[in-house]
C-alpha cells in the first residue's frame, strides 16, 4: 500500500478536499502524510530584487496559516503532517518533489466539473506515481448573479463632449459602444487621458468649478473626435452563464477592472467589476468557498497585501511639496503624519482641487495644470498640508482579515483604506484593486 502521501495545499476548497481525504488514507496505511504549497506568479521583470522578495514573503505567510491550519487537522487524527513551501511552476515543482521524496501518491484537489484540471493534468504527465484527484462542487454563482445589469451604452458616432458628459452625468466609468446590437468597443477613463487629449481623470470631474468642466467639454467638441476614434477595440468580454471567478481570473489576468457580460446571442446585458466582487463578499452567502482566504483561520489579511510605499508629508509641508509628492504616486494621495509617523490625515488629488479658493483662477488652474501634467506655471502656492487634509481617516489593521476588510470598504464607499498599528502609525494601504488582485489569485488557485 502507500507507504508516503503528498497533498496540494493552495487554500481552495478543492485542496481543503484534497487534504481531508489525503488525512484519511494516512489514517487508513499508515503512510507518512507532507503537504506541499507552491509560490506562483513571482514579478517576471520586478522593479528589485526586494520587490520579489516582498511576494515570495507574503505567500509564505498565507501558505504558513493554510499549512499551520492541516496540521492540526491531521494531529487531531494522530497523523503526523510534515510541510514543504517551494516557488516555481505548481505542477512542475509538485512532479520534482515528488521524485526526490520517494512519494507513491499525490493527492490534488480540482474544482473542474469534466476534465481533471491543467494542475492535475499537468502532474499525472510528469509522475510515475499514483495521482488521486479530489473533487469538490463550487457553488454555482454565475456571473449574471453579480453583474450590474443597468449599462449605459453608446454607438460609435457618438461625439467625445456627449461621451465626457454622459460619464460625468452618470457617474460611471466605461461606456461599452454597440452597432446594431453587437458590442465593437468600450470607452473607459484610460482612453480619454490616452486617446482624447482629456487631462484629468474622470473622478475629478465632480471637484471642478462647473465653468471650468464647462470649457473643457466645450475644447473636446471642437476636436470632433468621436467614440469610435478613442475606444478600446476588440473588447474583452465573458459569457453571462460563466462562474463568477472566470471573471475575476480574466480581469487580473488582462489588468482591467470592468468586463461587459454578453448573453448566449452575443448581446451586451450587463458588466461586472471589482466593485460587484467585492460587493458579493461583503453580502456574505457562499464568498468563502468562491474566493478562499477571505475568511476563516487561513484568510490572509490587509499585511498580506497593502501598498507599503506610501508617499508621507508633515503637517506643516508646503502645498508645493504636497502636489509633487501626489504626482509621484499612483495612489493619488499622500498620508500626513507626525515625526512617529502616526496618521494626522491625508490629502488626494481632489482634495487640492476643492480646497483651492475658485475665485484665485491663477492658483487653481496652477494645481490642474501640474495635475494634467501639463504645467502652464512654476508651482507657487500658498498654503501648507494641515490646511487642505481630511481629517476623518479610514483605517483597518494589518492584521484584519480580507473580509473584514472588504466590508469596511463597502460600508465606508472609498476605493482605499489606510492601514494602521495600533498606535496609530502608518504601515500601508490597500486598494480596492489589490484586494480583487488577491481575490482573482486565490481562485484561480495552484492546485
């Protein structure tokens, strides 16, 4: 009979099966029992050699709780579970520790209804040993059950200034272009700043004087661009009838955050977005077996992945300061903080925009000027952090776990949250694009 089990270990459900029946054959032979979890999707062309480091530190935390969490599990059946972490292509690197081990079966969980999984297809290419697919039924959330179902859409003669408007009126973020019911296209804030010429990203449209939103509206339509000229064509789309984490996994995999959902005739019902998934988890329901390591004793937390590079000023930082170290950081914004780096308040791009006096022209069109990157003046402003920072900040700690995180976020209505030690100092930040990142990654799995 077997004398050594290897069992996948990612966080999914198909793992948690995978181990529980792995658990039970070493009851059963006696066989010594190791799990193996596998570090993926390390950054191919990393800006240093810390940034890859930093990645492979965070998934050896997650792995560790997930590992921690089995073994207990197999103690509790008098079964001794060693642990092994490795980094690399999953099947490859399950195939070569399997050899080296002496290993006569692998456990490995699958979620796939029909076929056995491109992991587990993988492995049973690779090994001479037994393989022992586990299966687990994933409950059934399709996409149309998380899809906004009220789009906007538009046709490709559509004008630039009625695209800018339409947005601003609607104060959504893509408009998915149809002709004759087919969807050729979608406009998103990235195409106007790419394509049109427009210089401030959408969200600061509502922090604008009406006359100044007014004249650039106004400079778009003399350009008689239309929808067509600026849109992002072909477009990436998903079936209405596909698993909701098909969506996740092609939005992280393409670097998009709303996909337009078609009906089985190729017509345009829907689009889906971080927000939605987000909005899912948070609604409770069957979020943990649909994105493992939300909740739970394995889910990661906030340090997991926040953004540790956050752009800081002091109180009594010059406005001049504060708008290049804005511009500095995609983040958008800079935390204000003491010498001991505990949170005063923060300042986003917007935040300038409504603080400056609109009746100074001069000093205000300075500020949309820098942050159009198309500076029509020397930064020369009056005026220091504390005057213009929100003081109501948002935090979570690094130690909250994904869900609580996520459903602070959604009750709060922000797209950031500052994270913070209990003193109250600055560790981070995360997104919501980061938290649908980590979501995306968690189910598509490695197992």
């Amino acid at each position: 009979m077997y004398k050594h089990i290897l069992v996948a270990l990612d966080g999914r459900p198909a793992s948690e099966q995978a181990l529980k029946q792995a658990i039970g054959l070493a009851t059963v032979t006696g066989a010594s029992l190791t799990a193996i979890s596998v570090i993926e999707r390390l950054p191919a062309y990393a800006a240093s050699v810390g940034e890859v480091q930093e990645v492979k530190d965070e998934s050896e935390r997650f792995f560790g709780k997930i590992q921690l969490s089995a073994v207990q599990r197999a103690e509790a059946r008098g079964v001794l579970l060693k642990t092994a972490i490795r980094a690399g292509h999953a099947a490859q690197t399950i195939a070569r520790y399997a050899e080296e081990s002496g290993v006569d079966l692998i456990v490995v969980g699958s979620d796939r209804q029909r076929g056995l999984g491109s992991t587990a297809d993988k492995i049973t290419e690779n090994v001479t040993c037994s393989v022992l697919v586990a299966r687990v039924s994933l409950p059934s959330v399709k996409v149309r059950d998380a899809m906004t179902r009220e789009v906007t859409s538009i046709g490709p003669s559509t004008s630039l200034s009625q695209v800018v408007e339409l947005l601003d009126e609607k104060g959504i973020k893509s408009l998915p272009v149809v002709e004759e019911g087919n969807i050729v296209g979608i406009i998103t804030g990235g195409d106007l700043l790419a394509r049109a010429g427009m210089g401030l990203r959408l969200s600061l449209h509502e922090a604008l004087p009406a006359a100044l939103l007014a004249e650039e509206i106004r400079r778009l339509a003399q350009e008689g661009k239309t929808a067509k000229d600026i849109m992002t064509s072909p477009v990436v789309t998903i079936s209405e009838d596909e698993h909701i984490t098909k969506a996740a996994a092609l939005m992280n995999e393409k670097n998009i955050k709303r996909v337009p959902v078609l009906n089985k005739k190729g017509e345009l019902v829907g689009i889906i977005s971080g927000l939605d998934f987000l909005e899912l988890v948070a609604s409770g329901g069957h979020s943990s077996e649909i994105f493992p390591g939300i909740h739970g004793e394995s889910a990661r937390t906030a340090g997991d992945i926040m953004f540790r590079d956050v752009p800081t000023v002091s109180p009594d930082a010059s406005l001049n300061e504060v708008v290049n170290k804005i511009l500095s950081t995609p983040l958008r914004r800079v935390v204000v903080t003491d010498d001991e780096r505990r949170i005063l308040g923060t300042i986003a791009d917007r935040d300038l925009i409504k603080a400056s006096p609109h009746g100074k022209t001069g000093a205000l069109q300075t500020i949309l000027s820098h942050l159009s990157h198309a500076p029509s003046a020397v930064l020369d402003l009056t005026g220091e952090a504390r005057d213009v920072m929100i003081r109501d900040v948002f935090t979570v700690s690094p130690d909250s776990p994904l869900g609580d995180v996520i459903q602070s976020m959604i009750e709060k209505r922000v797209k950031r949250l500052v994270v913070a030690d209990a003193q109250k100092r600055l560790v981070g930040m995360v997104s919501r694009e980061s938290l649908v990142h980590a979501m995306a990654g968690a189910s598509a799995g490695t197992a």
